[in-house]
C-alpha cells in the first residue's frame, strides 16, 4: 500500500521524476480531471484514465495467427460467396511468412478447409486453392464452426512441404438387376427404402439392386473406425453408418445418383470420397489416393487440405505456445444460426469457456453480418466475449472487402497484449464508479484494475470514472492518485509500463471553470452508448416510440454541450450517429432490417473505441494502416 506521504503536495522537483517515466515512445498514460481546482469541501470529481498505443512502421510487426470462419450456406449463393473467397484469397498478399492462416467452413457440417499454415509461397498457393474449392451447401451451423475455427488455435502452424503419400483405395458399386418375382418379394417383405413421400418417375422400375463398396488392403482397413454413406434425400434413412469390416452397404431402388463416405479414421480425423452408381455392368470400380496414415512427421491433429472434416486436437492436450503473437478469428455469416447451438447465451457461454481452455493461444472474435437476415444481437454478443472483438454491419456486397481489409489492417498493426490500467488512489481518496463498459475492478488499499485487451498502433483506451475527494484545509496542489499503464510490446518482446501522477488544486474560493474537453468527451461518449444500449432494449420488444424518445433525449442532452456547439468534430460525430439510429427506427421493418444491427455496431464501436466497418464514419477510431488495407482491398476486390 502506499503510504501517505506518496501523495503529498509535490514540488517542482518530484513533478519532474514522474515524466522521466514518460520519456520513451512506447505505452503511454494519460490524465484528465474534470476541473483543474475544487473547493476544501469533499467533492466528486469525474477523471478520464487513458492509454495511449504508439505509431509504428510497417516494417516490424508481430506474426499473426488468423482463423477464418465462412458461412457456406444456401443463403451464401451467388456474388456472396464469390466476393468472400476472393476478399479471402486477396487478404494473402498482406500475409508472410511468419504468418499463419486457418480457414473453415460451415453449412449444415463443419469442415476444416485449411489448418493454420504458415504464409511462404507454397502455403499461399496451397490456401488459394483450398478457399477456391469452397462450395455452397446445407444450413448455418454457425456453433459448430465457431468451435471449430477456436480449437485451430491450439495447433502448432505447418510449412506445407511435400505432401505425405496418400493411400489407394477401391471405390465403387456392384450391381445386379432383379426379375420381377424378386423386386416383388422384397417390397412385400417390407425392404422398401424409398421416403413415403418421394414418388417414383412414372416410367422408373425399383428393380436395381447395388452394393456401395470401399476396398481398403488388409493394413489400411485396421486405420478404419466406421463409414458414413450419405445417400439420395429420397430414401428414407439417407445417412446409413457401417462400423465394421467390409465396409459396404447394399439397397435397391429405381435410379442412379452420386454417393458419398465420409471414412473415420481411429486417429480422428475424416476423409471423404464419393461414387456416382453405375447400372452398366455387374461391377464398376475405381482407385482414389486418400491420406489414410499419419505421416510420420505429423502430429495427430494432422489436417489434409480439404479431405479431413474436423480438427483433432486433443481437448487434454498441452497447448502449444508461440511467444509475442496475435491471435483473432473471423467469422462471417448471413444469416441466423438454424443448426447446432442456436441461442446466443448458450453459444456465448461456450465460447467463452473454449477461450478460457485456449490460455496463451486465446483468441479474438471479430463477427462480419452480412445483410438483414443475420442475428446481430448473437454476433455483437460473441464480439464482446473478448475485449478486443467487433462485430461489423455489412450492409451490402460491396462492403465485404473493406470490412475483412479494415478488420485486418487492425490486427497487422497490433503494438501491445494484455493492456491495463491501474488506479492507486491516496488515502481517504474513494472510488464511486467508471462509466465504461471495460470492467473497473476495484481491490483494497484504493486499488483500481481495468483489463483492457489489446492495443493497435495509435489507439487509445479512455476510462472515465468519478472519485469522492475528501475534505482538506490543505491549500495548493495535491497529489489524489497514481495512475499506472501496463501491457506486453509485441514489438521488444517485453513489458512496458508508464506513469501519471493525478494532481489537482484545492483552495477555499473556487472560480468557474469549464469541464476539461477530454472530461466533456467521454461522459458525451457515455450518454450516447447508453442511450443506444437502453434503447434497442425497448425497441427489441416492440415499442420503438419510448426507444425514440430515448435518443431524443441524448440528442438534446448532446446539443447543449459547450463542446458540441463550439463544433468539436468528434462530438459532432456522436450526435450524427443518434441522429442515423433515429432515422432508422420510424418504421418496424426499417428497423429490424437496418436499424437494429446499426445500432448494435455503433455501441459496440464507441464502447470498445475500436472501427468496425458498416455504412457510418468511423474514422475516429481507425489507424493508418486500417485506412490504407480498407482502401486497398476496396480496390482490389472487383
């Protein structure tokens, strides 16, 4: 605990010892109080808590370990799908070598299209190809890729290399056509697989009996655990499991169609192949290479580029660390989520207790929903299961780029892990509270802790909180508090910390005075996220008049500040984004199309002083690098 002496009235000698703190250009702290000079009487006194990340070049950067995480529904069809896999494949020339990228997709399954792999030439040409084979299918089982796309952190990023020797495997089908008396008896004997309510072509005949066969050599086949064929939607059971040796699987019915097996290995991991039934003759086969063995070089969580359906690393397992990376996942979606966990606290709480398995390897998640269909509520949820997370509103096709480019010049950017302030208040100096939505911790002994996640270079972190000064008949300077920064430069792969004294002037007659701009700013910030927070509560439920009535209210409480009206360009900013909200928010429909997810990814913007990208301004809070990816990848994505 510091002792009371640490707080008496400096002089101009120990005034001078606190800014040799400051000398450096790495973290920066910094201090505003809401007044520079208050009476003897106890007073509260509002102060911003503030650090600052510092500008960098680009040429030193910390390496990176991307996840992306796509939606490959239905829904994603056509110039959606197109532009996402293009945005994916021109994010590779921003990535080195000492970078790493995952990818998975997500429709009605969940597949690893790419474990993260290193960014050499051979690993880019290699991730180019994996994202160009993405194809459209199923539903949105947004949970399971989500999953999915956080468990790849746990690995350890490949060189691409040499591929491992693949396996040969027989695949195909036998085929016997039944007399009549045979086709009868077997529909009498009840081995009529058709769906009930899938009819039969008029001129078709359910007299074609085929055995769907795969031939593994005697060693091979032991690697083996089960098959899954998946079949026609118009039989009745369409998936069928076989768990043993031959793995094949005979039915009969009216027509031909393509087969698929997805092999389950007792490694865990998935290979998939598939055969398109012939009726020509009484045996058709062919040979197909598979990855069935684990190269020896490779761990268990060994990944083939496409053919393996889940990743495998072992929940048990110790992770491995890389010191002085940035982790994020990306995930993008259109719609809702329909097929695994599909409520948000449900999914929030998984994620959240994935990420706490993660440890080191901990990731971000950054949500991209495209459109009006999606559910803003769950993605702005499981952006902010992380400190340093954004959900973005892609309102139109013409923005995925800017808004992966934008997203992704934040990350390449990334100066400091693990920021955080610390508040050591003077004795009788009492903390009432931040109005923040950054957690204030506050400890024995008038210590105060906000964690505040990463820090790209340039931003800054602004905490306001009100403090309960106590009588004094001491005149002059004093010292209240010692506000400390802290956080891990990815740069000098070390520790940084900075300093400030919270210094503040008591006399007996107090002059007017106006509240410091930076004071004035973030209590502005303040009331405008409220008022966005508080009135999507009320429009969710259906009374979008008291939600109107809500950021009126801001509005006004937003003119009459001196700031605002001496035409402060980022209290102007604040008042214009009420003002977009409100005019969204006169029709249902309007809303819940547009307004609703506006709303969601304004609040969370000014809430974690962060850009995500959708159609308001959000230059306030985007660096050099966030601007210059933004344009580029608006350039480069035709």
């Amino acid at each position: 605990m510091a002792s009371s002496t640490d707080f008496e009235v400096l002089t101009n000698a120990s005034m001078q010892s606190w800014s040799l703190l400051d000398s450096h250009q790495g973290l920066q702290a910094e201090v505003a109080l809401e007044r520079p000079v208050v009476p003897f009487a106890a007073e509260d006194v509002k102060a911003v808590l503030s650090v600052v990340a510092p500008k960098v070049d680009d040429s030193h950067r910390a390496p990176l370990r991307l996840v992306a995480v796509l939606d490959k529904s239905g829904s994603m069809h056509g110039e959606k799908i197109r532009l996402v896999k293009q945005t994916m494949i021109f994010m590779l020339r921003y990535l080195s070598e000492r970078d790493a990228l995952g990818v998975v997709e997500y429709g009605s399954d969940v597949k690893v299209v790419a474990p993260l792999t290193l960014c050499d030439q051979d690993g880019r040409t290699r991730l180019q190809n994996a994202l160009e084979r993405i194809g459209i299918s199923g539903q949105t089982n947004l949970s399971g890729g989500l999953i999915k796309g956080l468990e790849l952190h746990k690995e350890k990023p490949r060189h691409v290399g040499a591929e491992a020797p693949k396996q040969a495997v027989q695949v195909g089908n036998l085929y016997k056509r039944l007399t009549d008396a045979e086709a009868k008896a077997r529909a009498e004997r009840g081995e009529h697989f058709g769906h009930p309510n899938a009819a039969m072509p008029s001129d078709a005949e359910r007299v074609h009996e085929w055995t769907m066969v795969l031939r593994f050599t005697p060693e091979d086949q032991n690697l083996v655990k089960k098959v899954v064929f998946q079949l026609h939607e118009t039989f009745r059971d369409p998936i069928v499991e076989v768990t043993s040796a031959p793995f094949e699987l005979t039915r009969f019915g009216w027509g031909t169609f393509r087969v698929k097996a997805m092999i389950y290995l007792k490694d865990g991991r998935q290979v998939e192949t598939s055969h398109m039934l012939s009726f020509d003759k009484p045996e058709t086969m062919r040979t197909v290479l598979l990855p069935l063995r684990v190269p020896p070089t490779a761990g268990l969580s060994e990944q083939f580029w496409g053919l393996c359906g889940s990743s495998t690393a072992d929940p048990s397992a110790e992770v491995v660390v890389e010191e002085a990376v940035v982790r994020s996942t990306f995930l993008f979606t259109d719609g809702h989520a329909n097929m695994g966990i599909t409520k948000t606290e449900d999914l929030c709480q998984a994620a959240t207790s994935l990420l706490g398995e993660l440890k080191e390897c901990k990731s971000s998640i950054s949500t991209f929903g495209f459109g009006a269909d999606h559910n803003a509520e769950m993605l702005r949820n499981l952006a902010d299961t992380t400190t340093d997370g954004t959900y973005s509103h892609v309102e139109s096709e013409d923005q995925i780029a800017e808004a992966f480019g934008e997203a992704l010049g934040g990350l390449l950017s990334t100066t400091h892990q693990n920021v955080s302030l610390t508040l050591q208040l003077a004795p009788d100096v009492t903390f009432n509270r931040a109005y923040s939505t950054f957690k204030a911790v506050a400890g024995e002994n008038g210590l105060v802790t906000v964690d505040l996640g990463d820090l790209f270079a340039e931003e800054r972190r602004d905490v306001l909180v009100s403090l309960k000064l106590p009588e004094t008949q001491s005149l002059g300077l004093q010292g209240i508090g010692r506000l400390e920064a802290r956080g891990f430069s990815v740069l000098s792969k070390r520790s940084e910390t900075s300093a400030k004294p919270l210094m503040i002037e008591r006399l007996a007659d107090v002059p007017t005075s106006e509240v410091n701009h930076q004071v004035e700013l973030h209590w502005l910030r303040y009331v405008t996220n409220e008022a966005l927070a508080n009135a999507r509560l009320v429009a969710d439920r259906g009374d979008l008049q008291q939600a109107r009535q809500l950021l009126d209210g801001a509005m006004q409480t937003l003119s009459q500040s001196p700031r605002v009206i001496q035409g402060d360009p980022t209290c102007l900013g604040l008042l214009s984004n009420l003002q977009e909200c409100l005019d969204d928010m006169q029709h249902r429909d309007d809303y819940m199309q547009k307004g609703s997810k506006k709303m969601a990814m304004i609040h969370g913007m000014h809430s974690k002083q962060r850009a995500a990208t959708g159609a308001v301004d959000n230059s306030q809070y985007s660096n050099f690098k966030m601007k210059q990816c933004k344009a580029a990848f608006k350039m480069g994505i035709a």
